[in-house]
C-alpha cells in the first residue's frame, strides 16, 4: 500500500513503514521531494513514539530499521485524522477565528475524515457512529488516547525546548481490536515553535525556507535523549 508520504509493506506479523522523501501540503496539490526527509520523519517517529510506550502509550511502534524504516504492529486503520489542538493555528483559524497562539483552556479533538477530494471533512461522533466508521465508545477511546498523548508529548517536546501547539494521531485496530496510535509522529504532523521561530511543516506550507534544516533541528534535539 503506497500513500503520499509512506509506504507499507504487509508481513504475517507486523509492517514495515517506508517514509518516503515527498512532502505534501493542501490535500496533496502542493508536492515536492526533498532528499533525505524520510529518515529525518522516520527516526522522529521511532523516538517519539517509543518514548509514548514506555509512558504506557500503546503505540504501533516495535523497532527502528535505519535508515527510513519502522517495523510496526499490523493494524486496521480508521480513515481518519484526529487532530489535537492546545494552542490556536492553521485550519481552527480559518473555521473559527482567534489570534495565532492563543491557549485554548482545554485540549481541542477534532475528527476529520481521510478524503483528499472532500478536503477531509471534519465530522463529529454521530457521524462517525452513523456512517459505521467506528462505535461510540471507539470514538471515546481515541479521544481519551488521543489527550493522554497530546499532554505526553508537549512534556516531552517542552523539555527539548519546543512548544507544542497542535497534532495530528492516526488510530487503527489490533488483532485483539485494542485501539493503537499508528502513522507517524514529526514535524509533518505537529505543530512545534520556538517563540516566533517554526520548525514544522508551515515552513513548507507558508514557503519560509528549507524545512528540512528545521526538521534537522527537531531530530537532533530528539536524539540527545538517546532513546533508540
Ligand atoms: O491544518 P490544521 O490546522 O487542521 O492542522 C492541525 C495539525 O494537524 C497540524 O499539526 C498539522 O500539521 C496536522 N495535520 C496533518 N495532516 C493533515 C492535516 C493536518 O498532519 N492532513
């Protein structure tokens, strides 16, 4: 199975995610190839996401093939996105208004369907239920899951001297049907500033410079954990 910015490759057991060099914005319109983005993505996810597991976080994750490849529990995947926000930006912004930044009081969920030609609708739980995406208490679960990790992550980037303001969690199912974050977790698919300074994919978005040189940025302060 090919996406746009990974491919996956099916085992008995387990997958292989093969990041790939593209980068992507705009349900796919704007596209380029940046040479040796996949690595940078893929060990962003491996420290990442091994880091949520031992925080009792179930994640795909099971090892880091360098240089681009994560071996990883087979899921069913939900066609889903579902995006957290801590801190206003991007498309919030242009739904609701607000100022770039602004702390929202809660931790915002929302629920978009993978769709790039509807330009991924966002839906709420009825839809979800009604269009027999997943049961009710599957979208419980992912909103719970997806809060737990949004709060794990902002430590773990606060502590590398990011602010985390937004993310995006893919969820899928296990062959015990237990709900496991699966995807990728990068500066393609967080939101991650410095003060004024971006280090994700708005550098991409927006056309600010090399995003590849922020994406480094990222890598380097993830690897002085030494996790891996
Ligand atoms: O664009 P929007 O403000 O909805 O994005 C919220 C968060 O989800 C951002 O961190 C963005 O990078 C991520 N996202 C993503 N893939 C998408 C849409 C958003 O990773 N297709």
């Amino acid at each position: 199975m090919e996406g746009k910015t990974k491919i996956v490759d099916r085992f008995d057991d387990y997958v292989i995610l093969n990041f790939k060099d593209d980068i992507t914005a705009g349900d796919g319109e704007k596209h380029n190839v940046l040479s040796g983005k996949g690595e940078i993505c893929a060990e962003i996810t491996a420290i990442t996401m091994k880091y949520l597991n031992s925080r009792g976080i179930y994640t795909q994750f099971l090892d880091f093939e360098r240089p681009n490849k994560i071996k990883a529990v087979s899921l069913e995947m939900f066609p889903l996105e579902v995006v957290v926000r801590l801190k206003k930006a991007g498309s919030f912004i242009r739904r609701y208004g607000g100022e770039e930044g602004e702390e929202f009081k809660e931790p915002l969920v929302e629920f978009f369907i993978k769709d790039d030609e509807k330009h991924d609708p966002m839906v709420c739980k009825n839809h979800l239920v009604l269009f027999g995406i997943c049961s009710e208490k599957q979208v419980d679960e992912m909103i719970d899951a997806a809060k737990k990790t949004a709060s794990e992550l902002k430590k773990f980037f606060g502590n590398l001297g990011f602010d985390l303001w937004d993310m995006k969690f893919e969820y899928g199912v296990d062959k015990d049907g237990k709900i496991c974050l699966g995807d990728e977790i990068s500066p393609d698919t967080l939101r991650l500033r410095k003060t004024a300074e971006i280090f994700d994919k708005d550098v991409y978005r927006k056309d600010l410079g090399d995003p590849l040189e922020k994406y480094r940025e990222v890598l380097e302060a993830c690897r002085s954990l030494n996790l891996l």
